[in-house]
C-alpha cells in the first residue's frame, strides 16, 4: 500500500522519491514500515519506475476499455503489483493478492476487486510473453526520449534508455594507490581511476579503508571534473556547490587550497562530516553562491552545478516523471547565470570547470556554445582524448566531456555504465 500511494506522489504530484523515502522525514506509510518491508517498498518503486512506460503498456493492451479517469488510485495498484509480477522475485501470488485487498479496502476501488484480480492472474500466466514483447516499447517517457534522439540520433538514444534500466554499480574514489585498492577490495579499476565493486551483500562502512577515510562513494563520471583541473598543488580553488563533499575532497586530496561553498545549513554539516572522515580539510563557506566573494580572485572555480538529473536515472528512475522539458529550460537558464558569476571570481587566467549530470544538450553543449558565442574574455580549453584512455569516446569534437549510461561496458563479472555528464573547462583571457 505504501508504494502505491508514494508512486501517486511521484508520478501525479511530481515528489522527488529521495525525500518521500528519508527514515526520518519521509512519506508517513514509509516511515511506518519495518526495516525489510521498506527495503521491499523501495525495491518496488524502483522497479516500477524503471520499467514504467512498458508496464503500462502490458496494462492498457490487457484492459478491454481504460480505467475512469477518476481510478488514479486502482492504476497505481495495479501499477505496483504489475512490477513485482514481471521486475521482482517475489510470489505473484503474494503481490496478486495484497492489490485486491488494497482495493477492497479502498471504497473507491471496491467495485475494481474481481477486475485487479483477473487481470494481475492472467499476467502472471502470460509473464513470459509480455517480457518478450516489451522491447517494443521504449523505456522512458516519450518526451525524454525524442530530446535524446534529437540529442545522439535514434540508436543511441534508444541504446541509452535500455542502459537506464540497470541499477547503478558502486564506484569508489579512492586519495592514493587504486590498483592497491582494487586488489583489497577486490574491485575493477575504471579508466578514469574509480573502483567498481562487484555485487555484495553487506553495508559500505564495513568494507576495509572505510573508517581510515581511504576512499568514497562516488560515481566513476561524477569522478571527471574535479581531474580537469590537473596540477593543483598550491593553488585556490572554489567549489560552488560543493555538498555531500565528493569533488571537494578529490580537490584537497590533489594538493589544492579548497573553498567548499554550500547554501544549505544542512547539506554542509553533512560535509564536514565526510571531511573529517577523510581527514581532508576545505574551509566550508554557508553562503549562496551568487552571495560569495573571495578574498582575491581564484586560481580556479569547480562549478558541478544544479540540473535535472537526467543522467542519474540508474539510481533515481523518478527523475523521468518529476522533471519535463520545462524544467531542463529554467535550470538551463539557472546554469548560465551561475556560470557567468563563477568567472567573475578566476582570475585572468584561471579557469572554472563546468559539469553537471544532465544528458540534455541544453544544460551543457548549448549552454557553452551560447556562453562562447557571447563572451570574447573566454576561451573553452579541449580536453585532450590521448589524456583518456579507455574514455576518448566521451570527448567530443569541441573537447568537451560527454559520458551517458551506455558507455564503459561491462566486463568481468562488473557492472557496465556510468552515469550521464557533461564537463568542459573554460578559461579567462
């Protein structure tokens, strides 16, 4: 039941999922599951907000005529029960019967009882058909991917929305040695020098190197920025949205003097937290970051700014049906403000790094190629292909970075993919 209800959150209200599943301040139903039925809640939701678009299909083309408008609730229902059915191990007898005893309960849905029963019956005996067939409908939402196809032609597009479907691996970043700690934790050096670890049952901070600070969670694109800059050592640098603190401590551990800017009170308490585990150290600024003025220009702005996080989808599948194009608009037009204030605080010179994990042309290549178009005081400087072994392939012609979940294959029993980035790094003349 709760998941039905978060998924009419997600999907009708447009609620981020991340906030609807805080143990502490979280969708009332969530918070009042137990620790294994809110790991089954949150297997639930993601399944289902995966394989979304495909699941609806099975539905309606199982549906003799559509539900009422008025049936948003029965479509959840069945929604969820659908996912376990075709996405989960789990009994399918088990999730056929708890959505007719949802809908019995419901006054609304009652009269649908005897409907959610037959069809959730009949799709558990034609499973294997329907998995069969739902190659045949895309899986993300329509809008998304006609943006994708227009952004790297139809079969990539489609290349990249199949990719979206796998969960996403845990990538670490480590200060020093990653073959050293490839080999202790048994993990896939990646080309840009993150460890993937293989699957695993237990939590994170009982790995070895965790409590030392030896290494992060991270992931292997998210990696990339901060690695822009080169030689740090000695030099003054800003991250401007610098929570939880992943791309800050890759700054300090380069030799850098950091400047960690965070508006959330929050967010940077959070910070400090995972610096002090690291036993790195930044001075961490409260302050938003249209508000920050150094004390002197910068060698350098690390700018991994807000976005609509379409490139995240592996591990935030509600991305696609939280955020429209209308959104990638405003944060594109957010983006451009804040990168025309990060070079006002480098100094002639000095360069801001611009990333964010969107994989619409609009929050990255467009948003630069305008920036340029306008301003003669900058110059993008190219990423060198030979600097990245095993990633030329993301380097575009104007030597820009550009990673989508469909690049890094998997290998070895790994996982493959990464998530989606754009970066480019932009000098002041």
């Amino acid at each position: 039941m709760a998941a039905s209800k978060i998924l009419a959150a997600v999907v009708d209200k447009r609620t981020p999922l991340d906030g609807m599943l805080d143990a502490g301040h979280g969708n009332p139903a969530y918070r009042a599951l137990s620790e294994a039925d809110r790991a089954l809640c949150r297997a639930i939701l993601n399944a289902t907000l995966r394989h979304l678009p495909r699941i609806d299909a099975a539905l309606s083309s199982m549906l003799d005529t559509p539900l009422p408008e008025g049936a948003r609730a029965l479509q959840h229902v069945l929604t969820t029960a659908a996912a376990q059915i075709l996405y989960l191990d789990v009994p399918s007898h088990a999730a056929v019967d708890l959505a007719v005893e949802q809908a019995n309960r419901d006054p609304r849905n009652r009269r649908f009882a005897k409907l959610v029963n037959a069809l959730l019956r009949r799709m558990v005996r034609e499973r294997d058909s329907i998995l069969e067939h739902s190659s045949e409908v895309s899986p993300v939402p329509q809008w998304f991917l006609k943006r994708l196809a227009a952004a790297y032609g139809k079969d990539e597009a489609l290349r990249i929305a199949e990719a979206q479907l796998e969960p996403a691996p845990i990538d670490l970043t480590v200060k020093s040695n990653p073959e050293g700690w490839a080999e202790r934790l048994k993990a896939r050096l990646l080309p840009t020098g993150s460890l993937r670890l293989a699957a695993f049952e237990g939590s994170i901070p009982s790995l070895e190197g965790f409590s030392e600070g030896e290494w992060w969670v991270q992931d292997a694109a998210a990696s990339i920025p901060a690695k822009l800059f080169g030689d740090l050592k000695g030099k003054r640098i800003a991250d401007l949205c610098a929570a939880p603190g992943g791309k800050t401590a890759q700054l300090a551990s380069m030799g850098a003097e950091v400047i960690a800017v965070e508006q959330s009170s929050n967010r940077a308490k959070r910070l400090r937290e995972n610096l002090a585990r690291l036993q790195l150290s930044a001075e961490v600024v409260e302050t938003d970051l249209f508000a920050f003025a150094p004390s002197a220009p910068l060698d350098g702005i690390l700018l991994d700014a807000p976005c609509s996080s379409t490139g995240t989808t592996r591990r935030h599948p509600d991305v696609l049906f939280t955020k429209g194009v209308s959104d990638i608009e405003k944060l594109a037009g957010l983006q451009a403000r804040m990168v025309r204030h990060a070079l006002t605080l480098v100094k002639t010179g000095g360069v801001v790094v611009f990333s964010n994990c969107s994989l619409d042309p609009l929050e990255g290549e467009q948003l630069i190629a305008d920036l340029l178009k306008e301003r003669t005081d900058v110059e993008r400087v190219a990423i060198d292909p030979a600097d990245w072994p095993g990633l030329q392939a993301a380097i575009n012609a104007d030597g820009e970075f550009r990673t989508t979940p469909a690049m890094l294959p998997a290998a070895d029993g790994y996982a493959g993919g990464m998530d989606g980035f754009f970066a480019c790094i932009l000098r002041k003349r």
